[in-house]
C-alpha cells in the first residue's frame, strides 16, 4: 500500500481546485492575525478561546502569540519534515492536546527553527530522523488527539497526490507504532470509500502514526459555511488559498 498521510487521504465530494503557482522556497510570514484565525480554525469552537497559538517567523521558528491554560496548542504548519522538499506554499493549520504539545509539536517546531537558521531539506530530514532514533523525541506518554478541521489546508493531495488546496477536516488519534493491519483497515487511495472509515496514517515513521478519523460531508460543509469569512481572507491574502469546487465539462 501507498504511503498514506494526512498530506494525502482522501475523501468523497472533496472541495478542491488546482492553481497554477510557480513554487518558491522562501517563507513569508502570513499577518498575524489571519494566521492566529486560520491555526485556531483547526479546533471545534468551543475549544478555542483557551488554545495557545505560534505563530512562524520565518527567520527564527514559531513564536508564542497568545497563551492559553488549556493545553492546547495550535499552529499553521508550513515545513513538513516527511516532505524533503521545502516549498513557500504549505499551509496546514492543527492543533494538539497537552500531550501533543509537549512530543509531536515539537518536531513542527524545532524544523521550522532548523529551516530558518539555514539547514537544507536532506539535511533536515536527517536530522529529524537522527533524534527519534537517539530518542530526542518521544511518543506521547497517554491517549491523545490532533484536531485537523479546519475549513481548507493547502497541502499534497489527491487525485494526483501533488499540492492542491482542499478541505478535509478531521480528527488524528495518537496510535504509536500501530498498523492498519492492526486494526483491520484497508484504506486505499484508488477506493475514496474506504477512507470513510478510520485507517492508521504513518507519517514518517511509526512513532509518528495516527488513526484518521474523516469528518462527514455534512459536518465538511456546515465548517465551510460558518468559516467563509475566513475563507474568503485567506483567499484575498494568497490566491493559493482559495478553494473552488472543480466543475465538470
């Protein structure tokens, strides 16, 4: 099987349109309070108010904007380390739990600090690798979750796996060192139906694994509604944000 992320699962009816861009590789930073929207958006409404938001500098790594007391954490990803490849047009706002915060934010974070200071994609990569083996970085210590429903993330994708800006809001368990075989899953890339059902995503290695958990159609397009305000910024901010329903010929 493929290897599946959260960069490329893939649901039915998915909102997506491709733009043409000519991809760069220097980061600018994104206004801090459309960036502080668009991180928290990753997380149910209740739940922000008392969320903690980074937001990228792009020549020092995240910086605290506002601090909360609940433990959550959430950012607008744009270095993936699992990519090796650095573009300027990754968006991918998420948020963690306390336990989350504390192991699988830090890698978000300490390779956005590495790209800043100058470290190539390979060597990043690298370098990332080198600390789960010595045990830099650890596994969550308990149960956990990421939410992951935002209205649009701006990511690779299907149905041809390359950059597209899509919404695809939906929720990742921490499952550590678990396997779909595991649990019985069998996703598969070429059966959008059988993403529907939680499958484990192995991103990067098996620490970093997660049981993905789509939000229904209905639940997708009652987000977009009551975020169209923040659609509609962040598309007037970049116009690799804008998300558009392909049309059939």
């Amino acid at each position: 099987m493929k290897y599946l992320s959260h960069l490329v699962a893939f649901v039915g009816l998915l909102s997506l349109h491709v733009l043409s861009h000519a991809v760069g590789t220097t980061l600018e930073p994104m206004p801090p309070a459309l960036e502080t929207r668009f991180a928290l958006s990753a997380l149910p409404p209740a739940l922000r108010d008392d969320a903690s938001v980074y937001v990228l500098d792009p020549k020092k790594g995240y910086v605290l904007a506002r601090r909360g007391n609940s433990g959550l954490s959430c950012v607008v990803q744009r270095t993936v380390w699992e990519m090796n490849d650095y573009r300027d047009d990754i968006y991918i706002p998420i948020c963690y739990d306390a336990a989350g915060t504390s192991t699988y934010l830090q890698v978000i974070m300490d390779a956005a600090a590495m790209r800043a200071r100058g470290m190539d994609s390979p060597s990043l990569k690298q370098e990332i690798e080198r600390r789960w083996a010595n045990k830099t970085y650890k596994v969550p210590a308990k149960a956990g979750v990421s939410y992951m429903v935002a209205p649009i993330q701006r990511t690779i994708g299907p149905p041809d796996l390359k950059v597209h800006t899509l919404s695809m809001p939906h929720l990742m368990p921490y499952a550590p060192g678990v396997t779909n075989e595991d649990i019985g899953a069998a996703p598969d890339l070429a059966d959008p139906a059988s993403l529907h059902w939680p499958f484990i995503d192995r991103q990067g290695n098996s620490e970093q694994s997660y049981l993905i958990h789509m939000l229904g159609a209905a639940e997708r397009e009652k987000i977009l509604r009551d975020e169209q305000t923040l659609v509609a910024a962040l598309c007037s901010y970049r116009d690799v944000l804008c998300l558009q329903t392909e049309t059939k010929e």
